[in-house]
C-alpha cells in the first residue's frame, strides 16, 4: 500500500472518529454462545432452557446468523408457546441433521 494511500486513510478514520462513534462489535467465544442464543430468543420473546440454548449450539454450530434464524423457526413451530425445551430443540433441528447421502444409505 503506498504512503499517500496510508496517509489518506489514516485521515479519513480520524475524522470519522471526531464525528461519529466506533463501536467495535465482537462474535462471542464457543462457551458464550448458549448465552447469546438466551439473548437472542429473549429479543424473539422466546424463553429457551439453558440445556436447549446448549443443544442447539451443538447442533446448529457458531455462526450466529444460523442460530438466530434457528431460534426464527423455532418460535414458529412453537406457536402460540413461548417455552422452548430440549425436546423442542432437536425435534426442529434435528429434521435436518441427516444428509442425502444418509438418507439414499438406507434404500435398497
């Protein structure tokens, strides 16, 4: 990168920051996921078990847009409870743990 290049966008970020306010947003550890699956089903007015918010890290993995769009479904198929259990968990998620593969296995 040459030093003019540098230069240019060293001055842009402090400007930035004489006008607005950085705010650095961190993807949490492995062991604060359950935590933020609690958070998000919360914003959802989804109440989920700590040992479901677990399950479903387990099963969904880290990215966190999976996990919200999990909880998303996951409050449909609850409808109208609000109370998500283990049960509730890998009988929605676990639908689609088996792959084609694992399926054509079985047939003849």
């Amino acid at each position: 990168m040459s030093l003019v290049l540098k230069s240019t966008i060293l001055s842009f970020y402090k400007a930035f920051n004489k006008k607005a306010e950085v705010i650095e947003f961190k993807a949490p550890y492995a062991n604060q996921l359950p935590q933020f699956v609690g958070s998000a089903a919360k914003e959802l007015s989804l109440q989920i078990d700590p040992d479901a918010a677990q399950t479903l890290v387990d099963l969904v993995g880290a990215d966190l847009r999976s996990l919200v769009s999990e909880l998303e479904k996951l409050k449909v198929f609850l409808h109208p409870k609000t109370q998500a259990t283990v049960a509730d968990v890998t009988a929605l998620v676990g639908l689609g743990e088996e792959s084609a593969f694992d399926i054509t296995k079985t047939c003849p």
